[in-house]
C-alpha cells in the first residue's frame, strides 16, 4: 500500500500472531459477510483530522468534474463566442478520457509515494489547466487552442480523483465508515459535472432566444464575457483548493484505522498479474467500465442530443443536472442506511436492483426519443423522468462498485484496482465520443447504446459470483 507504516512493529499489534504480510486472501460469500457481527469494529486509531483530508480530496474531485463538462452544457453559446464547431465540442469533452492514457502513470505514483504526492501533482495540473483558459487572447484560433490545452490538463487529473476515493477511506478511515468515505469522495466528481449543467446555461445566455437576457443583450461579445467569468471562476477555485493542499494534506495517519489499512498489500507488477488472471473481477469491471462509460459520454454532450428534440440549452441543463445530483444523493444515502442498519454483504443484490432500473429508464428515454415511429409523447415532463431515473440508479451504483471491487481482488492495492476499471471505462467513453466527433449528424445510434449497456451489465453481475475478503480480514481477525 502506497505511503507504507514505518515499521513492522506498528502493523503487528493489529494483524495478530502469524498473521502478518503472509496472510491470504480468505474468500467470503455473501451470506458469510452477513453473518459477520455487525458490531464490530476493526482495531487501530482514527483520527478527527480524517474529515479535512476528505473534505480537501472531495472539493478537488467536485472541481476537476465541474471543469471537465464546462463546455457540453453550453455548447450552442461556445460556438457564437469562440466559433466552436461540433468537432470541437465532442474533442473538448473526450479530453476527459484521453486524460486516462497515462493512468498506469498516476496508479504507480500513488501506490509508491501516496496520497499526498499524488493529489498535489494532480492539484498543480488543474491550475495550470484551468489558468490556461484564461489567458486573455484575442486571436480565436489561438484561444481555442488554449482551451482545448486546459482540458486536456484538467483531464489528467482525472485518474487521481476518480481512483483514489477507496485508497483514501480505507487509509484514514475505519472499517464502519470505510464505504460511506468511498461514497463521498467518489460521488463528488459526478456531482461537480451535474454542477456544471446548472452552472453553465443560468450564467452563459444561450443564443437560441430561450434566455430573456437576450432580448436586449444579444451580442457575441456578451456572451464570451460571461463564459469567461465562469473560467475565471473555476480558477479561483483549483487556486484556493491547491493553496489548502499544500498547507495541509498527510500521506497517512500516524497509526492505522484498521487491520486492512495495517495489512502488506501486493507489489505494483503482482496486482496487475492477479487482477488480469482474476475472471470474476474481469467480469464485474466490464459490469461497472461499459454501461458508465456510455453515461458518461452520452452526459457530456446531452446537450447536443436534446437539441434535436427542441430541447433549450437551459431545460437540457437541468435534466442532466438532476440526473447526477440524484444518483449522488442515493449512492451516499445507501451507504448511511447501511451503516446504520450494520447490514452487510448486500452488495450484488443491490446492484442488480439499480441496473434492472437503469434498463427499463434507458429504454424509456430511448423509446420516447423515436415518437415518430413509438407514439410515446415526448415531453419535457417524460425527458426529465427518464433521464433523472437513469442518472439516479447508474450514479448511485458507483461507489458499490468500487467497494465490491476491493473486496472481490484484495490484498490487491485500492488505487490499482479502481484505476484500472476507471481506465476501462473511459476507454468505453473514449470510442463512443470518437465515433460521435465524426458522426454528429446522427444521434439515435448513442441513445441505443444506453438500454444494450445496461442490459449486458445486468448480465454480468447476475453471474458475479461475489466475496468479501477484506471485510473478512477486518472483522473476523481482529474479534
């Protein structure tokens, strides 16, 4: 585990007699896991400052989300201002997975350095990507270049703040709050995206005559004035939240919270060897990497989609922001159920419940967009419902994911794991927006994408066969 304790003789007391870095892997069912003592809380120490080192990595995850989808959500106005074209749109959001290429890059760095190094070199990358943008040129081309330079910065800072959520709660939480700390950080970069459709159409005036604003302030350069605000803006913000990570921002705790953060974990060449020999996780990593993937990029340029629909800059906005913002409150939500029920191991049962209705959602939403030949009304009551169930039940399935994952492939390190599933989604995401860069005329296609996504990954986790090593490790060892 990257930022190792500093000695054996801090890891001992917790692990037990004979239990030290030898200790294998134990499979656990989810009926073993539920038989757990609920009660029971892993040894070690936590400590009060564990919520600030939450906080700091959550606001950076909000931002860097909230940076990368500046531009779907208020497309039609970024092509008045700066002459964007459709090509540009879709490469503005694809530089959020292109930003995944050197994932492997950042994986080792936080497995080797830790948490601190890690999360300051990603911080410094979004300042520089961020301030890029708003460099004052005249020259549009040259603008537009700037631009294009500052999300491809800002997508590289993706791989520390969508991986490193379950790395982070399990080296400074304890085993009770572990989930619900997963819940959190990696909820928040979603909601910063959801943000990002409520930010962008209520401050940028859309050029399509749906803004009131327009009615005596029409002109390009009003326009470009307030997009510039917004990237002024967003910069503050990466500045105060790097400021405050240098200040303050420990690799680790001085003591462990628990017996899985105090348990040697597997060497960085080794993990990959076990996750790429591991079926079972082969298989709930293309679960959680296809149907995200295609969400992600179908999210990114909603606005686009919609807009054939007579969909406003403004109405296509909100849907895409509900759609975020309530599968975060339910993904943090379960988990506070959880922990105050002490179920456990119920993982798989409620992932097949979020992907049976992200499946009936998808097909609605789909169905609805071909009215021409299904005869559903098409609304804006029926877009939002379907859009925000989808958002809610495929959202909310992420941090599940990610801790269903840890326990299928432990002692594998966090970081590694979720990276690679990470990776794999944005290679999803990648392709579509690729096809979608040259294939922007025809949309119906990414819409299809949506229910057969969902529908495959309910598959998968119907023959997911799950187990929960490291619950195993924290509860049963250290009774």
């Amino acid at each position: 585990m990257g930022s190792r304790w500093s000695s054996e003789e801090e890891r001992q007391p917790l692990l037990g007699p004979g239990l030290g870095p030898g200790l294998g892997a134990a499979w656990r069912s989810r009926e073993a896991a539920a038989a757990l003592p609920a009660a029971a809380a892993g040894p070690g120490r936590v400590y009060g400052r564990r919520w600030l080192v939450l906080l700091l990595f959550s606001l950076l995850a909000f931002i860097q989300g909230l940076v990368w989808n500046t531009w779907g959500p208020i497309q039609n106005s970024a092509r008045q201002a700066y002459g964007f074209s459709s090509w540009d749109i879709a490469l503005l959001v694809l530089w959020g997975p292109i930003g995944f290429l050197p994932c492997f890059a950042f994986m080792w760095l936080l497995d080797k350095r830790g948490l601190r190094i890690t999360v300051l070199l990603t911080s410094f990358l979004m300042v520089l990507g961020t301030g890029l943008r708003c460099i004052p040129i005249s020259d549009l081309m040259l603008k537009r270049r700037l631009i294009h330079g500052g999300q491809m910065l800002n997508g590289l800072a993706g791989p520390t703040v969508m991986n490193a959520a379950p790395f982070l709660s399990t080296t400074w939480f304890s085993a009770d709050e572990r989930a619900t700390a997963t819940a959190i950080a990696s909820m928040l970069s979603y909601l910063g995206g959801a943000c990002a459709f409520l930010v962008g159409p209520l401050v940028v005036p859309a050029p399509n005559g749906t803004s009131p604003l327009l009615t005596t302030e029409s002109s390009r350069a009003h326009i470009k004035d307030r997009i510039e605000a917004v990237l002024y803006a967003e910069f503050g913000v990466v500045c105060l939240i790097f400021s405050a990570t240098l200040a303050y921002f420990p690799p680790r705790p001085p003591l462990p919270p628990s017996v899985a953060a105090a348990s040697q974990r597997l060497s960085y060449r080794r993990s990959f060897c076990r996750l790429l020999s591991n079926f079972r996780f082969l298989m709930i990593a293309l679960a959680y990497a296809i149907p995200l993937g295609v969400f992600a990029g179908w999210s990114g340029v909603l606005d686009l989609i919609l807009t054939p629909a007579h969909v406003s800059q403004v109405d296509a906005g909100w849907i895409g922001f509900w759609s975020i913002v309530g599968g975060c409150v339910v993904g943090i939500a379960m988990y506070f159920v959880k922990l105050v029920s002490g179920q456990r191991g119920m993982l798989k049962l409620i992932l097949l419940l979020l992907f049976s209705g992200a499946t009936l959602s998808s097909t609605w939403f789909t169905l609805t967009c071909l009215n021409s030949i299904t005869h559903l009304p098409l609304t804006t009551v029926t877009l939002y419902a379907s859009c925000i169930l989808l958002g809610v039940f495929l959202n909310s399935s992420v941090p599940i994911f990610f801790e269903l994952f840890v326990e299928t492939v432990y002692p594998v390190p966090e970081g590694i794991t979720c990276g690679v599933v990470t990776f794999l989604s944005n290679i999803f995401m990648g392709v579509l927006l690729f096809f979608l860069t040259f294939y922007h005329t025809e949309l119906s296609w990414f819409n299809w994408c949506l229910p057969g996504s969902c529908l495959l990954s309910l598959l998968l986790i119907l023959c997911f066969r799950e187990s929960y090593d490291r619950l195993y490790l924290d509860v049963v060892v250290s009774v």
